[in-house]
C-alpha cells in the first residue's frame, strides 16, 4: 500500500476515497471504508483513503487530555488489511484549518487525491469553521466532477457506533465492549523503554509502554495478549501511578509469562483482554508481589479461554 504524506510529487489516476478521521477504524467507519472498497473494484480503481495528522481535536486544542484510539501507524496497518491501496495523510496545519470547503476540496480532494468518487460520514463536516458538509460538498463535486456518497454509520443498540463510545468503555475499564465496537481489541502500540527495574527484584520484570496521546484506561490491572514481532505472548498489566512505590506518572507496565529475553527498544502491541482489578495501594513490597502473582494466576485463567 502507497502512504502519500501531504502533496504528492506526482498525480494520481482517478480514484476512489474514504474521507474521515477514521479514528479506531471502529466498525460505524467500516461502512464508510466498505463503500468505497466495493465502489473502486466496480470501476477498476484504487481505493484510496484520507486521513488527518495530526488528529483536528488535537489541533484546535493543544491542551487536551490524550484521547487517541489508536497511532496513525495502527490506522495505516489495518487500512492496509481492509485492501486499500494509498493513503493520503493530510497535516492538518493552519494552511488547512483555514480552507473554505471549496478551495479544500480543489485543492486536496481533487489536486492531491484527483477523486471521482468521494465516500464520508453522513455528519461529515469540513472546511474552516467545518461551514461544510455532505450537501455542500455534493454541490461542489458536481461542479468540479466527482459524487459524494455520505453513509449512516453502523449502531450498537439503540446509538451508533461512534469513537466517543469507545473511549468512555475504554475509561471505564470495559474493554470487551470497545472490543466489541472496534471489530477488534483496543490495543496500544509503542517501543518498550527502561523503566525503574523495580519489578524484577520481586520476580515480576516488566515491560514499559509509554501511553502518550492514547485515551486513558481505568487505572488497575488487566489481562493482555502482546505483540511482538508478530508473536503474541500473554501476560498480565498495570496501567496507573503505581502508588505503592510513590508513583506520579501514568504507565503501562507488561509483565510477559514465561519470557525472559531482553527487548528493551522494540515495538510491541499490547491488547487488552479483560479488566481484572483498580489499581490500590498496598503496605510494602512483599504485599505487592503476592498481590502481583494472584493477578497474574487470574490473567492466565482469562487467557487460557476461547479467542
């Protein structure tokens, strides 16, 4: 799959693009995408897909709290799973901010992408102000040559699908239900990075994942399937300040069953599984690690289930 990052140096053929945030690639934006699958093999185009960098919430307010699904990096792999064959990533700067939906959609839409046929959201909203929207941009693809196709996105229950409802069962601690919404686990992606090595002096070493600009988990402990290197390996999690040592950073901190190599700097996923506990507090060391082996006893017991 092609990744074309802002203005491409050379032009495209026609095509057909799935335009949106697309955060979570959730099952409400799978519509969105099929659409546009299905359309490109009917003409014998490329499917093409749109997305923006960084995210426009993170734009417009730089001082948010972290509320990212999942890194472009996880958006692009599942992209390239679907069978898309470019994406465009859009830096959403000021220059972008700041374009009228016309002048958008000729100069991105058309000058980048060169659309025929435009697949979105049907609360798709865009340009300065987002003063556009499907009816709008439908009047402007008439005028400059390519159909807009704006689809309701798939429900669970009696509201949509929707990454808001991902991230409240995220911070909830109810990860079978963002699970659910997704069509696959949430999981974080990042590079392990030395931590305080406090773990392995009690017989549970553990890997560090930095959280970043992910939405945050309920605080506790959860069961975890890890990808290394395309391997998946069980293990069990603690995401929170850990207030037993005086901790007062948010980490996810992996200890693998039955792995012992050292893979300090490498990238891994780490699925969540099932929550199993809040992060507490407790009197010592020793405490800690009894409390650490029934959590991981309980992990292995979820892990060993179907799927």
């Amino acid at each position: 799959m092609q990744v074309v990052y802002g203005s491409p140096q050379t032009v495209f053929p026609p095509s057909v693009l799935a335009l949106g945030n697309f955060d979570g690639v959730h099952r409400g934006h799978q519509v969105v995408l099929r659409a546009a699958l299905d359309k490109a093999a009917d003409l014998k185009q490329t499917a093409s897909v749109a997305i923006f960098d960084p995210h426009p919430r993170r734009f417009f307010r730089p001082d948010a709290a972290p509320f990212r699904i999942m890194d472009n990096s996880q958006q692009i792999d599942v992209l390239r799973e679907f069978g898309f064959g470019r994406v465009h990533i859009i830096p959403f700067d000021a220059s972008i901010a700041n374009m009228m939906p016309r002048e958008f959609a000729e100069t991105v839409l058309c000058g980048w992408a060169n659309v025929q046929q435009i697949f979105v959201g049907a609360d798709f909203e865009f340009g300065k102000g987002r003063s556009g929207d499907v009816a709008i941009l439908t009047g402007i693809g008439e005028q400059l040559g390519f159909s807009v196709s704006g689809l309701a996105l798939e429900s669970a229950g009696t509201e949509k699908i929707s990454s808001s409802r991902i991230r409240a069962c995220v911070a909830a601690g109810d990860v079978a239900g963002a699970a659910d919404l997704l069509g696959r686990r949430w999981a974080v992606r990042g590079e392990i990075e030395t931590g305080d090595q406090r773990g392995r002096t009690i017989g549970f070493p553990t890997a560090n994942i930095p959280l970043c600009e992910y939405c945050r988990p309920k605080f506790g402990v959860y069961a975890v399937r890890v990808d290394l290197n395309g391997t998946f390996h069980h293990g069990v999690a603690n995401v929170g300040l850990r207030p037993t040592v005086g901790g007062d950073t948010e980490r996810l901190e992996v200890h693998l069953f039955d792995f012992s190599r050292d893979i300090y700097g490498e990238t891994v996923d780490v699925e969540f599984v099932d929550f199993l506990r809040p992060e507490q507090k407790f009197n010592g060391l020793g405490e800690l690690k009894a409390q650490i082996a029934a959590d991981a006893a309980a992990a292995r017991k979820v892990l060993a289930g179907p799927g």
